[in-house]
C-alpha cells in the first residue's frame, strides 16, 4: 500500500511541476505589467510589484493606436466568425450525411490544407487581394480568415452532424418537410450549441492571427492587434518592457475569456471528429 | 424490409428532389443531388477561389522571375529558381535550422503533453483546475506567448536570470542573442506554446483506451509500465501518430513565435524557412523565388512525413 501512497505523492508532484512550467510565464507577464519603470530596470526584479501601478496601460495606450487595434481585431475577428460557420455549416452537413466524391475530396482538402506552407498561399493571395483593391483592408482580411479557419471549423461540425440522429431528419421529411426547411427547423438547433463552439473556436483563431494580418495590412491604423503589439519591440530588438507587457496582457483576456466558455466544447469536438470519421 | 421502412425511404427521396441521398449509391454520374450543391457552393467558392487557386497560383509562380513592383511582365523561367535555390547555402542553413526546430519541438512536445495527458486522466483532486490551467497557452496570441517569453529571458529584468543569480548559479545570460542558446531557448517556447493542443488531443485519444482491459491487466499483476504498453499505447497510437505529424507541419511552418523573439537572430542562427521566404517575398519582392522555397518545403516534408508514417505503421505490424 506505502507504493501505492508514494505513487499518489509522486503524481500531485509531476502534476505541479507541469503547472508550474505552464503558468509562469503568464504571470510573470502579469507582474511585469504593473511594475514601475524603476522596478524594471532593477537588477533584482521580484514577482509581486512593490509598487503597482496602471501607469504601463496608461503609456501603452499613448504609444500606439491600441484602440484602432482592438476594434479592428473585432471586426476581423467577428466577421470571420460569423462567415465560416455560416458557409460551413451547410457544408459539413452534407460531408457527414452523404458519402459521395464530394464529400471525400472536401475531407481530402480538410486535411491537406493543414501541410501548406503560409508562404505558398500567401503571395498568390496577396497577389489576388491587390488586384481586388483588398490589400490594407479588413474586409480583405476577413475573407483570408473565413477560408483559413474552414478546415477546423468543418472538421468540428461534421463531428457535430454526425451525432444528431437521422431518424429526427427522416421523420420530417415523411411529414413533407423539404431538405432546407428540414435543415433549418430540425438539425439547426440540435446543433446550435456545436455551431456556437465553432464560431468561438474560429473567433480566437483570427483573433490571435498574425502572419496573414503582417502581410496583409501595412498603415497602422488598419493593423490589428498581434500586428500592433510587435511595433512596441524596436529595431534593435529593445523595447520598452512595461507598456509591452500592459498592451500584451489586455490583448490576450478576450481570447483567454472566450476560451473558458468553449474549453469543455473544443475537447469534445476534437474528440467527435477523431473518433467518428 | 417492411413496407412501412420501404414507403419511408420512397417518401425520402422523393423529399430530397433527386437519387443519391442514400450515401451516393445509385447516384450515377452525379456526385451529389441539386440540394446539396446549393449547401455546399457558398463554402466551396471561397475555398476554390481562396486556398485551392492560390496554391496552384503559387506553384505555377514557382516557375516564374515574378517580382513585386516590376513593370516588365513576369515570364516563364523553368526551373531556374530551383537550380538558384539549390545553390542557395543561406537557404539549406535556414532548412537545416528549421528541420532541428521541428524535430527539437514536436519530439519533446509529444512526451511532456503524453505524460501530462496520462496525469489528467487519472482520478486526481484539482483535476478539473489543472485541465482548465493546462489549456491556457492555447488560448494566447502567439504573439503573446513570443513577448511573454521574452520578458522571461530578458538579461536584467528577467524571471529566469533573476533565478539563476537567487540559486548562485553565475549571473544567467542573454539567453535570446546568444550564438548557442538563441536555438535552445525558443524551441523551449515552441514545446511550451504547442503542448495544450498535443494533451488534449492525446486525452481524447486515452477515452477511447478500454477501460475494462486495463483493469483486467491490473488484475493479472502487470505493472503500470506493461499496462501502458500493452493496452494503452496501441489504442492510444493512431492519434499519437496523426497528432505528432500535424505537430510537426505546424511547428515547421511556425512563423509569429520567432519573429517576435529573435526575428531569425543572431546571426541567422534561428532563421527558420518560414522567416527566409518571408523576407525573400516581402522584404526583397523576390515572389518567384520565395514560391520556389515554398514548393521545396512542401515536398520535403512531405517525404519526410511519408516516410516517417509508413515506418511506424510497418512497425505496428511487426510488434
């Protein structure tokens, strides 16, 4: 039994240490934010402020355009989201209910589309966009989203799909209901609670997006958040630890509070797509 | 069949406006019926239009001298990039960089998300604080996590050195600009930034391990090393392998993480491929040749994914 016991202890122990290594950055982050310039040029930096202060969110707000950020960062963001389940909803539909050519290739591109390479989409994008006058423009920003956050977003809904049973569509369409309003009245709201989790899911990935918002946006005020928050690192590399981490840790609480709602659905969607196709 | 079972499925297809709703038997030539078609076209366009045109575009912009801001039009110029690129020692050196940071990433990646996923799934107090707690990198701009991480290695104000100096270990270092340590410690981010992701889809693959055939081998006296080895591993392998091969296209093709710590510095000594093409493309303007760079990289990962797949699914079979 003392084995046992001592196995138990050992666990907690392995357990902690993963806590550790996982949250400490992030707090630091946190203290760093709410240091006084003169704690962070001491050579002897400490975990809690001796002195908080708000005075890095003040000077972070002054730097650079946060607010112009944030709101296009939620645009982006909310646009993209609300596109991709929309298109992809219909989509997975049919992916999990008829086996067909289509189908296969649509799974096919779900799982190739992972291996690209950025670069390799990007500048035919980026050539396209432009001849589209969509270059340093959110709307044009919002379409690259909406087709980036497609594979996941369809791989999680056809998971979804797949669990309403057939016999509740059949029913309906014995008693004449054609194949939309059968979609619309009958599967949509079983569904509901999987397309809310995929849109969730696909609002924090263009939320915390950076490369395609680096390329695609170039004047300031269009830019987005992660884009914003790396012109706070200068040319050199040095920057000005404070306001940095204040901007950083008020850029992360959206995605870190929209992740709590859908933490629980985010498992479960992993885990009907993988078990189920 | 029952005429009642029959009468249903009569009453379904002629519902559903054509044949093929039975999961495409008896569809013909048609690949799906006119309903689904009008389901499937508004994300179809988009993913035409938007990924499946732009990455042919961008193979075929492979074979071309395209540039950005010329006048002149682009011509056609074989495979002159890639005979450049295979002369390109600055490029190999960022591929090698960037083949030492995949494997580097994904290998640790992988054994601290499974031993992380193998403790949540056993009954322990706080699991539920340490499964929500275990996520949180998930959820951060990867941005974030490069200026998070930053803070943490800064020379003066930074966690780690300051810990260093605390535990008389000598007075730490600039981690992120030394010639030795730039590697080391961002793969050090990358493994941190990439382990929620691996855990929870290893979790998801543990549920799926019987539950019954573990408690029987505990019955029968093997340990908890023979338990994982026999029942735990083969079920838990087909998501191992696909989670440890997604992880390493993506950590190959990670990009935001080292531009934010190092921007491929010092020296070059973390410029990973994604970096050069970057820069190639949108620094220099040399499209042609950073598309070139693209195909190379597609293509050997792809060897190396296939081998790597084909190895261990041979080795299951001899096990």
């Amino acid at each position: 039994m003392r084995t046992r016991k001592s196995a138990r202890a050992g666990q907690y122990l392995a357990l902690l240490a993963y806590l550790v290594f996982l949250a400490f950055p992030f707090l630091w982050l946190i203290s760093t934010a709410f240091k006084p310039p003169r704690e962070l040029g001491s050579l002897h930096p400490t975990w809690i402020p001796k002195d908080p202060t708000l005075a890095n969110f003040r000077q972070a707000f002054d730097e650079q355009p946060l607010l112009d950020a944030a709101l296009n960062s939620l645009t982006a963001a909310v646009g993209a989201a609300v596109i991709a389940v929309l298109i992809a909803t219909p989509m997975a539909y049919v992916m999990a209910r008829h086996r067909t050519r289509l189908a296969r290739a649509a799974t096919g591109w779900v799982v190739v589309s992972q291996a690209f390479p950025f670069v390799l989409v990007i500048i035919p994008l980026f050539l396209v966009l432009k001849n589209l006058r969509l270059i340093n423009s959110v709307p044009g920003l919002i379409m690259v989203y909406v087709v980036w956050a497609l594979p996941f977003a369809l791989w999680m809904l056809v998971g979804y799909v797949r669990a309403v049973p057939t016999e509740l569509e059949e029913a309906a369409a014995v008693d004449g209901a054609g194949r939309l309003r059968t979609l619309v009245s009958i599967t949509a709201p079983l569904l509901a609670p999987g397309i809310v989790a995929t849109a969730l899911f696909a609002f924090i990935s263009a939320w915390n997006e950076f490369f395609f918002a680096l390329v695609l946006l170039k004047t300031p005020e269009k830019q987005t958040l992660p884009v914003v928050l790396t012109h706070f690192i200068g040319a050199e590399g040095v920057a000005d630890l404070g306001p940095l981490a204040a901007a950083a840790f008020l850029a992360t609480l959206p995605s870190l509070v929209v992740f709590a709602v859908i933490q629980k659905r985010i498992t479960g969607g992993m885990l009907a797509g993988a078990v189920k196709s | 069949m029952t005429s009642a079972t029959v009468r249903k499925r009569s009453v379904k297809r002629a519902a559903r406006g054509a044949p093929g709703g039975d999961g495409g038997r008896g569809a013909g030539v048609r690949l799906v019926d006119h309903g689904a078609w009008f389901l499937v076209l508004p994300a179809l366009i988009p993913i035409l239009v938007l990924s499946v045109g732009p990455l042919l575009y961008g193979i075929a912009l492979a074979f071309t001298d395209s540039q950005s801001g010329r006048t002149e039009p682009t011509q056609w110029i074989g495979t002159l990039n890639f005979q450049d690129l295979l002369h390109d020692t600055l490029f190999w050196d960022s591929f090698r960089i960037g083949l030492l940071w995949a494997v580097g990433v994904t290998v640790p990646q992988f054994l601290l998300a499974l031993g992380l996923a193998l403790l949540l799934s056993e009954n322990l107090r706080f699991r539920w604080l340490a499964r929500s707690l275990a996520i949180i990198p998930w959820a951060m701009p990867e941005v974030v996590v490069g200026i998070m991480w930053r803070l943490v290695y800064n020379p003066d104000a930074g966690i780690l050195n300051e810990t260093i100096r605390d535990l008389g270990l000598g007075d730490g270092r600039d981690w992120l600009s030394g010639l030795a340590t730039a590697l080391p410690a961002v793969i050090v981010v990358g493994v941190w930034a990439g382990m929620p992701q691996t855990t929870v889809a290893l979790l998801a693959g543990l549920q799926n391990t019987p539950r019954e055939l573990h408690e029987a081998a505990a019955m029968d006296g093997a340990g908890a090393w023979r338990r994982f080895r026999t029942v735990t591993w083969p079920a838990l392998k087909p998501v191992a392998l696909a989670i440890t091969a997604l992880n390493f296209i993506w950590n190959f093709n990670s990009f935001a993480l080292v531009y934010v710590l190092t921007n491929g510095g010092p020296g070059g000594r973390t410029r990973l491929p994604m970096l050069f093409a970057y820069e190639e493309a949108f620094r220099y303007g040399q499209f042609g040749y950073a598309a070139a760079m693209g195909c190379v990289m597609v293509a050997v990962i792809s060897v190396i994914l296939a081998l790597h797949l084909v190895g261990r699914l041979r080795g299951g079979e001899d096990a």
